[in-house]
C-alpha cells in the first residue's frame, strides 16, 4: 500500500478532492500533517475522501512551519469530525522532543478512533513499544526514513500492527536553474517489503523540507517522475530557459511545458501517459498558464498515478 505524505496546503487538499475516487480504487492511504488554522477546507476535504471511502491519516501534532498548528486546535476543530468518519485515522508524531505519556494520553482519550503513530526522531524504541503494549487502536507504525533506524524500528513489530517505511525521494536545489535534467527518485516502492514494511511512502516532488511560501520564480521546473529498467523511479526536471529575473512566470512555465512535451511525445517515451500528464498537454495546446500551485498539484498527480499503474501491474 502506498502512503503519501502531504502537508495540507491549498493544492494538497485539492489535489485530495478531486483525486478521491482514484485513490479509494487503488488503496492509496494519504498522511495529511495540518499546516493551515482554518479548518473548514481540510474538514471538506476529509468529508470528499470519506464519502469515497478513502482511509487517511490526519495528523494531531504537527510540527512543520514557524507557527505549528497547536494540537488543542487541531482536537477541538478536527476529532469531532473524525468520529462521523469510520475511515479516518488520527496520527501522531513522536519527534526528538517527545514524551511518551503524551502520546499515551492521547491514545486514553481517543480509545474509539485507529491511530497512526508516525516515527520521526524519537530514539527509544524499547521504550515506547513497552509504553504501547496494551493498546489495540493502532493500526500503522509509519518510519521515517533517516528519523527511525533499523534496531529503533525492530522494536515495533507486533501482529496486526502494519509497518510503513517513508523516504524522502525529491533532492531539493535552492534555485530551479540548478537542477538536473534527471535524476534518481526512489525504488522504494520495489524493495519496500525487502525492509520487513507492510507499506511505502514519500513526501511526492515538494519534498519534506517545508516552508510557508515560496520565493520568486527565476525559472520555472515542472517535476515528472517516471521509471527506467526494473521499474527504478527517476524524475525529470523540466526547466525553463530564462532564469535571470522573477518576471513573466506564464512564460517560463510555456517554455519549460514545451520540454515537457517534447519528451513525452517522442517515441518510446519512458514518461506514463497520466491523466496529469494529459492536461499537460492540453495545456500546451491552449498555451495557458494556471498557476504556479495547479502546475506542482499536476506533478503530484501525475506521480500518485504512476505508483498506482506500478501497482496494479506489479501485484
């Protein structure tokens, strides 16, 4: 089962939305971390992915941002909506910080609803599986990978329990200009049951490096990830040809759509004919630019649907 993880920005939820049904008919099981204070758009997002059936995690501790959304927020607007919903999970972050009866605390008040404990930073493996012996509403231990080692980990192992493996594909640059024209993504979605994981991950191509806004589009990259021999998964980065000022982003965006197209045009193409991919192509065709956000929610789409082909054809 896949598992991708988003940090619930504008594009994130709508991307959700508007991909439930497709995610319910592949078993595809999103992390959702809050980084917004308004709850009524991830509240009618969990509501689209419920009535479709989508089972889903949303995280009640999140830790991203200068301003973390606060956990007493997240429980009053968020949890009581999460028992209207059977396949709604609650998850929780241990991080370097964490205490384990905070954890313990939330899995007392909430004893109806499954939960999801995501391990990201917290070294006591032994400790926090005796502190977790005598629950049975959790239904994941999702690692991070390079947060949960290989000995941290084999302390969690218990029956019933799935064990989910998250790594981090998208190598970030500081500036678009810099990036390669491809490179190597993940192949975990190959060797994942190699590392004893009933599941597999990533944070799709924003990467789990966060932050609250972007900067100025001196180039324009559209992200597609695609597989090579084997299925291994790389990434193209198609990147525009002027990169010298933050003006006209509509042009650039164009320019690097044209490279884009050009690849997934040419005979044999490795890149999969998405339904994503195929609004790329309509985009060109009318020449318009929808923004920066539609533009990252296409190469989201685009990967969540290359996994689930991989999937289907590979099970």
């Amino acid at each position: 089962m896949y598992y991708p993880y988003l940090r619930g920005k504008q594009f994130e939820l709508i991307l959700l939305r508007e991909n439930a049904e497709f995610i319910a008919e592949n078993d595809i099981h999103p992390i959702l971390e809050p980084v917004k204070s308004e709850f009524n758009t991830l509240n009618r997002t969990l509501k689209t992915l419920c009535e479709n059936e989508v089972n889903c995690t949303i995280i009640v501790n999140p830790q991203v941002g200068g301003n973390p959304v606060k956990i007493t927020s997240i429980l009053q607007n968020l949890v009581s909506e999460c028992y209207q919903y059977n396949n709604i999970l609650l998850g929780y972050i241990l991080h370097a910080g964490s205490k384990t009866s905070d954890l313990t605390a939330i899995l007392d008040k909430y004893k109806t609803i499954p939960f999801s404990i995501i391990h990201y930073g917290f070294t006591n493996g032994k400790e926090i599986s005796e502190a977790l012996q005598s629950y049975d509403n959790i239904e994941n231990h999702i690692f991070i990978d390079g947060f949960a080692g290989k000995l941290y980990q084999r302390h969690l192992k218990k029956k019933g329990i799935k064990r989910v493996l998250i790594r981090d594909g998208f190598k970030p640059q500081k500036k678009n200009s810099l990036y390669p024209k491809s490179e190597h993504f993940s192949d975990l979605h190959i060797t994942f049951t190699d590392e004893g994981m009933d599941g597999f991950g990533d944070f799709l191509m924003v990467g789990d490096d966060y932050s609250e806004t972007g900067g100025p589009a001196y180039a324009v990259a559209i992200h597609l990830t695609y597989l090579e021999n084997e299925g291994d998964m790389y990434i193209y980065h198609f990147i525009s040809d002027q990169t010298d000022s933050p003006t006209n982003p509509g042009g650039k965006f164009l320019e690097a759509l044209r490279k884009l197209v050009s690849s997934v045009t040419k005979p044999n193409t490795l890149i999969f004919k998405s339904e994503a991919c195929k609004e790329f192509l309509s985009l060109n065709s009318r020449k318009y630019y929808p923004g920066l956000g539609y533009i990252k929610k296409l190469s989201m789409q685009h990967h969540i649907e290359l996994i689930a082909d991989f999937l289907k054809q590979n099970n």
